[in-house]
C-alpha cells in the first residue's frame, strides 16, 4: 500500500469544514489522526449523475457506521470538483460528513493526483495514523460491508480467505510463510 505522511497530505490545511452553508464549522485536521483510525476521500460533484446516485448511499452507510462502533474511527472528507461554488455549497449541504473547502482548488488536484482518481464518483479509504492507503475502491466496501464489520478494512485481511497452503508447480506442498519468503 502507498505509504505517505497525513501531515503531508493534508500540509497546511489546518481545518475541514462541516455542517450546512452558514452554519458551518471548522474541524480540525489533526483531530481525524489516530491509531484505528480511518479516513474516506469523497472525491465527487454535483454536475455528475453516478456521483448524485452514490451519495445517498455513501450518507446511508455513513451514518450506520458513525452511529455506532466507528463513531470517533471514522470520517469522511468530501473533495469536491465542482465547477462553481454554488454547485459545491448545494451538494456539500446534502452530505453529512467533513469537506476541503471549495477555495482549497489546488489541494483538490494535488490530492486527486496523488491517490490518481481518474474519475467520479471516488472513494479513497487511508489509514488516518500512518497515512498510508487501504484502498483507492472504498466504494466496493461501501456496498459489501453495510454494518462496518471488516473495519478498519486493510488490503491484507485477504489472509483470512486464502488457503494455508498452496502447491507449486512441482506438484509440492508449501506454506504461505513459505511462499512470502520467495
């Protein structure tokens, strides 16, 4: 998995935004940081059709997840490519998580560049402790794990499902320690 500095993702931007227009407030970025602690980039807008239909989705799943067990593990930062700020105020207000503020353009592109989104509508789940990515498809989790029970979701929990050993191509039985040593 990618591995960079949440300080370095995120340096000097010192706060989030949450809440509708006029009533929003400031969160602090160093306040999502944490051991267990995992971060959603919502990388989404208005104008996009699959993005309108995955958000009541994602605000669903969300507000399950939050409610309950991950209520202080998990949040969700929506980075907007909105083409106008009115666009982004109307859409942000349907959304009941975090966002980049819509003046922080550059942040936007930088971040869409460094976890390469390619396209919308985007989830990028990363470890909010070291920064570093679980996955660039937090949309496939959204719609396979509805209660959050494979939280914090790290790539690795694929061990659980693979066999304890494997045959190579000689026909000999080896271990999966075995296997990674080579």
């Amino acid at each position: 998995a990618d591995r960079v500095n949440m300080e370095k993702i995120f340096q000097g931007l010192e706060t989030f935004h949450k809440g509708k227009k006029g009533k929003r407030k400031d969160i602090s970025v160093k306040s999502l940081e944490g051991e267990g602690k995992v971060l959603g980039l919502y990388f989404s807008a208005r104008w996009c059709s699959p993005c309108r239909a995955f958000t009541p989705k994602l605000a669903e799943w969300y507000t399950t997840l939050t409610s309950g067990l991950l209520k202080d593990k998990f949040e969700i930062v929506f980075i907007s490519s909105d083409k106008e700020e009115k666009e982004f105020d109307t859409y942000f207000d349907t959304m009941p998580w975090l966002c980049l503020p819509y003046s922080h353009r550059d942040r936007k592109t930088k971040l869409a560049k460094r976890f390469k989104v390619s396209g919308i509508p985007s989830l990028v789940l990363i470890d909010a402790n070291t920064g570093s990515t679980i996955t660039k498809d937090g949309r496939s989790i959204v719609m396979s794990d509805a209660n959050g029970e494979d939280f914090p979701w790290h790539e690795d929990q694929f061990l659980d499902i693979i066999p304890g050993d494997f045959i190579n191509r000689n026909g000999d039985c080896i271990s999966w320690d075995e296997f990674k040593e080579k």
